[in-house]
C-alpha cells in the first residue's frame, strides 16, 4: 500500500477526516461527525462551542477509518474555522487515556468563541484603533475577542498562557508544542496582523494592553509545524503535521485548478474568491477591487480575492425554524427534515417579492438587517418566499463581487461547492442566472478543506 496524506478540516458544526492518495492525490477515505458543540451563553451575541466535544467528534472520525490506512500516513495537514479563538494553559490543557485517546482539561481550556461570536458590536469596535494591515477588523475576529474579553472579563486572560483557532490548539496538542503556532491564513482572520510584512501589529496590541506571547508564532500555510508527538489511531510517531490552515484556503485549494476559475462556496455562510496574479500586493490603505472585497493570504507569496458573505445556508435554516415554530405554535409538530424535504422540491416562483437576507448583519456593514420588500396577497405562498430567499442569498453575494469584477479579472465559470449548492437546486439556477457564467459543481468528497489541506502538505493541486 502506498503512503497516504490525512487531512483534517475542523469546521463550524461538523469535522471531516480524509485520506489521500500521496502519489496521484486521490481521494481513498472520509469520515465526517457533527460536533454538537454548541454551548449555550448568558452573553448577548455570544457564540460558543465546547472544544471538547470537537475533540471527540475528530477522534471518533480517526477511530472509523482503516487502521491498516491509518498506519501508512506520512503527513498531516489540519484546516478549521477561521477568525475564531480558544485560550488554554501549556503542558497542563491535556493528556492521554488508556486508550491513547486525547483528553482535556476543562479547567485549563476555554471555550472556543468563534467567528459566529458578536459580543463585540460596533461600539466597541469603533473604540479599537485601526489596524496596520490591509484587513480590516470585524466582530469575531481573534484579536477583537480577545480585546473585548480583556476589557470586559476581569482576569479572564490571566488564566492561560496559549491562544489560537481551534485547528491551530490541535496541532500545538499533536505535536506537544509549548508555544502556539498558526499559518498566515490564521494570522490575518484575527485582525492586526500585517500579511505583507509577516507580523503581528505587536505595538498597536501592546498598546491596548494584550500581551503579545499570548498570539501564536506564525509560519507559511503548507510548512511543517512539527511531529506527532505519539501513536495516534495507528498513525505513527514522528510523523510530520502541517501548520493549520483557513478552511476557506484549503476549500480553494481542492478545487481551484485554472486561473480562470471562481470558486464559490455556500454552506453555513457564502464565499466567492478567485486567485490573484504573480505578484500581486495588497496596500496596507486597502487597495480594492471593491469596498466589500478583501484579499486574503493564499499559498506561498499569492492572493486570493474573496468576497466572504456571513448570509448563506443560515438564512435558510433560520427560515425552517421559524416555519416550525409556527406549526408548533399551531398545534402541530412537523419535523425540519419534512419542512426541507417540501422546500427543496419547489420550482423557481418569480415574482416582484424582494428578500435582502442579512439576518446576521455583514462584515463590511455590522448594523445592517433582513427585509422584506414588495409583499403583495400574491407572492407569499410557500414557494414564492423561499425562491425569493434563495435569490435573496445570491443577490447579496453578488452585490459584493459583482459579475464585472470576475469579468475583468478573465474568470470564464465559477466552480461550486457547500451543502447549499449540493442540495439546493433553486440556488444553484439563481447562481447561473445572476452571474451569466457556467457553474460546475465539485462533488462534496473531491472539493473541501479536508482535501485541500491534504494537498497542502503534499504539495497537490486540483486536477
């Protein structure tokens, strides 16, 4: 049997392990597991997840997948959820059961507060001062958590030594690694790191009194950040893991095979991003190509253009909770699966109805909400709201990466994947429509972060 890469991709409500081909980067095996790390919080616009039960969910996925696989990977790449932060204590945060599982220390790990997390609104992010970067600063966002948890949970930091996203705590516990370390992907979804410089805006922080060994050291998406520090599921001491990665990163890695390609994800959220030319590099002033634009560091020395919308499949899934609680409220129980099942197999109903679904606000605008516009005693049957929904989800992200940006920068069809794109055949029709280019859709095992960040460790690219 040939050496095989693993790939680990730590996402918002589930993890995905896959294992790879590391001669033709093939798919050979998955195995994915919802988290059901939600916690709940007291804290207004809090979004926390317990990072133990993220641990289980990856473990579990190891313990399903061959062991006689398992015994010929030779190296490990790890993506997650960006923007993101989890704080623990080093050599204190975890160890190992009888049965070589991994185990943490709830005392010594926080929670993990991601990118889904608003504590931090627009007042105090009005308050913060601006970064030396051409990123700007969103709530969610590391550093702004951090800021936010400095200033308004007295001694909270005090307690831990280490912070990062969650991929990046997985790596420091595979590796036994006594100071964090995370890749350019990480570093720049926190907010106050400078991607053209290669360093965090360690004076503005120290300013605003974070001390800075809190912040991980940082290194190119794709190097090594160490070595198994044990046999874990079979796969061998000493065998090389790569520092984390952005999911969103390694999701266009597995499918971005021609400069000519868009990639377009809708899952949770919606992402729309193209590969920038050689040598292309950003201004600290925010050169853009629009105001709702950023570039985002990609692999070695390139970027990525993204427009990156918070309004995707959770606009949906709010809608299905919403009409289930109205059946409830109603007398009557209608499972979700039953609700989706009747939505899904509706046709495009066209019609004036307007949907703006922002329910969770944008990065580029905080403050900005949902609407309804042009309701008539005609338009508000079942299939006419969600086909307006539907629209509504593709019309946003087009409003922030028109289809004039992707024309000038000779984009000739977008390359799609998400649980959205995959099940969603109106998305998928108001997708082509709205942007006037071919859609080709990437099936779910051949176009994730699981298998980018396989193939950054292995040094593939998508066929």
């Amino acid at each position: 049997m040939g050496k095989l890469l693993l790939g680990i991709d730590i996402g918002t409500t589930s993890v995905k392990t896959v294992l790879v081909d590391g001669t033709t980067g093939e798919l050979i095996k998955s195995q994915s597991r919802e988290t059901q790390a939600t916690k709940n919080t007291s804290i207004a616009g809090g979004n926390e997840q317990d990072v133990s039960k993220i641990l289980t969910a990856l473990q579990f996925c190891l313990s399903t997948l061959p062991k006689e696989k398992l015994l010929n990977v030779y190296k490990i790449g790890v993506a997650g959820q960006m923007h993101g932060v989890v704080l623990w204590k080093s050599d204190t945060s975890w160890s190992r059961n009888s049965y070589g599982r991994f185990e943490l220390s709830s005392n010594n790990v926080s929670s993990l507060y991601t990118w889904q997390d608003t504590r931090a609104g627009p007042d105090f992010l009005a308050s913060l001062p601006r970064p030396d970067s051409h990123l700007g600063l969103s709530t969610g966002y590391g550093c702004v958590t951090l800021l936010w948890l400095k200033e308004n949970r007295v001694n909270c930091l005090e307690n831990y030594d280490c912070a990062g996203t969650v991929q990046d705590m997985v790596v420091c516990m595979l590796t036994d690694l006594k100071r964090p370390v995370t890749s350019t992907h990480n570093a720049a979804s926190w907010g106050y790191y400078n991607a053209v410089g290669k360093q965090w805006n360690s004076d503005i922080l120290k300013r605003q009194g974070l001390r800075e060994e809190l912040l991980p050291d940082v290194k190119e998406a794709g190097e090594e950040a160490g070595k198994l520090c044990c046999n874990w599921y079979e796969i061998p001491e000493n065998t090389p893991v790569g520092v984390a990665m952005g999911d969103l990163q390694c999701s266009i890695r597995a499918r971005l095979s021609k400069r000519s390609d868009a990639v377009l994800n809708i899952s949770t959220s919606a992402q729309l991003a193209f590969e920038m030319h050689d040598g292309f590099e950003p201004s600290v002033k925010k050169e853009e190509l629009t105001s709702t634009v950023d570039y985002l560091p990609y692999f070695g020395s390139r970027y990525v253009a993204v427009a990156a919308s918070l309004s995707g499949g959770n606009v949906m899934a709010a809608f299905v909770r919403t009409l289930q609680q109205w059946t409830h409220e109603l007398g009557v129980s209608v499972p979700q699966a039953k609700i989706w099942t009747t939505l899904l197999s509706q046709t495009p109903r066209e019609s004036d109805l307007t949907v703006v679904p922002t329910l969770f606000g944008e990065r580029h605008s905080p403050s900005v909400r949902a609407k309804v516009d042009n309701i008539t005693t005609d338009n508000t049957s079942l299939s006419s709201v969600f086909s307006a929904i539907c629209k509504g989800v593709v019309c946003n992200l087009h409003s922030m990466m028109p289809r004039h940006v992707l024309l000038a920068a000779a984009v000739k069809r977008i390359v799609g994947s998400g649980s959205v794109l995959a099940r969603n055949h109106l998305v998928r029709q108001y997708v082509e429509g709205i942007y006037q280019l071919p859609l080709v859709i990437s099936s779910d095992t051949q176009a994730d972060a699981a298998v980018g960040a396989a193939y950054a460790v292995g040094n593939f690219y998508a066929n």
